[in-house]
C-alpha cells in the first residue's frame, strides 16, 4: 500500500492519527516519538495481536506504515482493510 499523504504539519497530522487509531478498539499506543508511532492491536477473536508503525516523513509530506500480525502466515486481510479504514478517516473520506 502507499504512504499517506498529509498536508500541513507533521505535528498536526501526527495528532489527527493518533485521535483516529486511539478510537480503535483494542488498541495501545506502544511508542509515541518524534516521527514515529507503534501500536499493537488485539484481535476481538483469540487476542491474537498485530503490531502498527507509523513513520512521518516531513519533507516528502508523507506517512509510511507497516502493519503485521505477529503469529500466522494469513490474516483473512483484517490487517490490510484495518489500514484501508486508517487512511479513509485520515483523508476524511
């Protein structure tokens, strides 16, 4: 998938992204520095957790992510469309 793009601030869009991924459930925000943000996410079924990272990159004016599921080669794709819900609210789409 494709870095998100911001306008503005890093500041400002580093705060819109966490208000958007704390209203998540099960969710806790591991690591919260600088250009960098980690999350760890519980699945609703069996706790299995996925881990998110969030990197800003200021002066492309985008926000590069990975996010994986620690146990298992497959995740029915709940990582990708968890993203896809992610860069939807973040676009205000």
């Amino acid at each position: 998938m494709d870095p998100i793009p911001y306008q503005g601030s890093m500041e400002n869009a580093r705060r819109r992204l966490l208000v958007i991924v704390r209203a998540l459930p099960r969710v806790s925000v591991v690591e919260d520095r600088g250009n960098y943000i980690k999350l760890e996410l519980r699945s609703s079924f069996f706790s299995f957790v996925d881990d998110v990272e969030f990197e800003f990159d200021d002066a492309k004016k985008v926000i590069d992510f990975r996010s994986a599921s620690r146990v298992g080669y497959y995740d029915f794709g709940v990582n990708r469309r968890r993203m896809q819900t992610i860069i939807r609210k973040f676009s205000g789409k």
